[in-house]
C-alpha cells in the first residue's frame, strides 16, 4: 500500500486522492483515500486516557472498511479499541468532545503495516473539506505510475515541499514480486497431476470392461458405435464427478475468498477440469486399442 506523506502537513487535495480510485481504468483494483491528525479524544469512562483520532475522506473508509459497507455516518474505531470499551456497530460512546456514534469497525493487525490505526478513531470529512496530510493508495496489482498519480494529489503552493512516497506496509517492498510468488506456490502442480489421474482413471475403466467390449464387437457391434458408448458412459460418470466437485469448490471459493472470489474460483477450477479431461481421452484411446480378435485372450485371462 503506498502512501504520499509530505514533509509538512496539509498539502494533500483530498478529492484528487479519493478519485484516484479511478485510476485502475478496471484492469487493476485501487482504492485511496486521505487523512490528517485529529484532536486527542478523550472517553468519559476514562478519563485520564485519550486515544488518538485521524479526520479522513470517504475513500479511506472504504479502504479499511473490507468487505463491510463505508457508512460515513459516524467514526470508525479499531478492533482494539472496540474489545476495549465493548463498543460495536450502532454503538454511541460520550466522550469529552461529545457523544460519537460508531458506524464501523475495521481490523488493523501487525503484520507490518503502518500502526497509527491499530489504536485510534477515524473521523469521516468531506474530501473538499481543507487539505490533509497524507494520501493512501492500495493497488493490485501494483503499477509502476502509482507514485506519479500520488504526487499529482499535492495542492501547489510557493513555499517548498518534500513529499516523498513510501510503503504503508513496511513488511513487502518495492522488489516484492506477485507474479514470481504465484508460480513458485506448492499448488502450481496439481492440475498437473490432476491429469494423470484422471487419464489413471479412465483407462482403468476401460480395461476393467474389454471383454464385455471385445464380446459386443464379436456380436456385431460396429467400433464407432463402440467409441460413442464408451463416450458417453464415461462422460455421464465423469461429468457428474466434476460437477460436484465444481460445486463445493464455488461454495468454498464464495464464502472464504476476502476479495476478488472469481480469480480464485477459475484458478481452483484447473485441477477437476484436468481430472475429467484426461478420463475422457485415456478412455477413448483405450478404447480404439480393443479389438474382436482379442476376445478369447481375454475371457482366459478373466
């Protein structure tokens, strides 16, 4: 997730950040969103503690919302501070400032990331209410012109700026390669091997049935006749097979997936397919191999 963090506070266009949400052109997923330092804030229930709060646009909301709505009715608050003062959504808690309505509440782990969220209030504003200090952007897949539209977010001004672009997850960097990730995953081989089960299987089931195919060509049944049997028996085992198993994958890929539940569907897709397009060629070419002549070499081997 990088992150445009200028030397000095409020010189970051909130709107032009929360639009570069638009940025991915649908090929890419990105999300933005800018904050600023708020006031201390102070719970009546403790009062000599004050928890720290950031004033950030929607876009924020929606990037740290997850798969919950970006409701920007009221402030957002940590998992920890929820556990805490045993607040939930639709919760109202007084403090010092005022009473604040809680409208969500997001997860921030350590797990790398920047922790000024992982204890604090988030204050939804207007993205043209003033300048902010920062402009969030989480892209993926990442595109080398992310820094540049960050810095296009910057509200000009006479006096010098330092602005830099920096990773909110210190935890990858910059040479963190997704695509090289991927295809080193111990799964890579198992629409691989998926085939040859499956092409296992469907001579399996032809070889366990010769002699009841060589009898029906000593009967007079043509080959081709043969072959389309044999097709069609095996597709109706084989096809409901892969059907059931495309079914509880769907439901798995559905209910687990955080986000984006279709790649991963298509990508668990490989393996059953695989499976039921080597059962249907092992099966036809073990087919062809049959012959009438072989009937009697069979029958003595049964």
């Amino acid at each position: 997730m990088p992150t445009l963090t200028p030397s000095s506070g409020g010189t970051v266009d909130g709107a032009a950040c929360d639009r570069l949400a638009n940025a991915g052109g649908g090929v890419m997923s990105t999300l933005a969103g800018a904050m600023r330092a708020g006031q201390q804030i102070v719970p009546l229930a403790t009062p000599g503690k004050d928890i720290s709060s950031y004033e950030v646009t929607p876009g924020m909301i929606r990037m740290i919302a997850g798969s919950a709505k970006s409701d920007v009715s009221g402030v957002w608050i940590s998992t920890d501070v929820a556990k805490d003062f045993g607040l939930t959504k639709g919760s109202v808690m007084q403090t010092e400032q005022g009473t604040m309505s809680v409208a969500g509440v997001f997860d921030w782990p350590n797990d790398g990331r920047d922790t000024r969220f992982a204890y604090a209030f988030l204050v939804p504003v207007s993205a043209s209410n003033g300048t902010f200090d920062e402009c969030w952007v989480r892209q993926w897949p990442q595109s080398g012109q992310t820094g540049d539209l960050l810095y296009s977010t910057l509200v000009a001004s006479g006096s010098p700026s330092n602005a830099g672009v920096t990773q909110v997850n210190k935890s990858f960097d910059s040479h963190y390669d997704a695509q090289a990730s991927y295809e080193q995953r111990m799964t890579r081989w198992m629409p691989w091997l998926g085939l040859a089960v499956g092409l296992m299987f469907g001579a399996s089931s032809v070889r366990h049935r010769r002699l009841e195919y060589a009898g029906a060509l000593h009967s007079g049944q043509s080959k081709g006749a043969q072959l389309l049997e044999i097709t069609a028996e095996t597709m109706i085992w084989s096809g409901l097979a892969c059907a059931s198993s495309v079914a509880l994958l769907s439901a798995y890929c559905v209910r687990t997936s955080s986000a984006d539940a279709m790649t991963v569907w298509l990508g668990a897709m490989r393996t059953p397919c695989a499976i039921f397009a080597g059962v249907m060629v092992s099966s036809m070419l073990v087919g062809t191999t049959i012959r009438e002549t072989q009937l009697f070499r069979f029958f003595k081997q049964r």
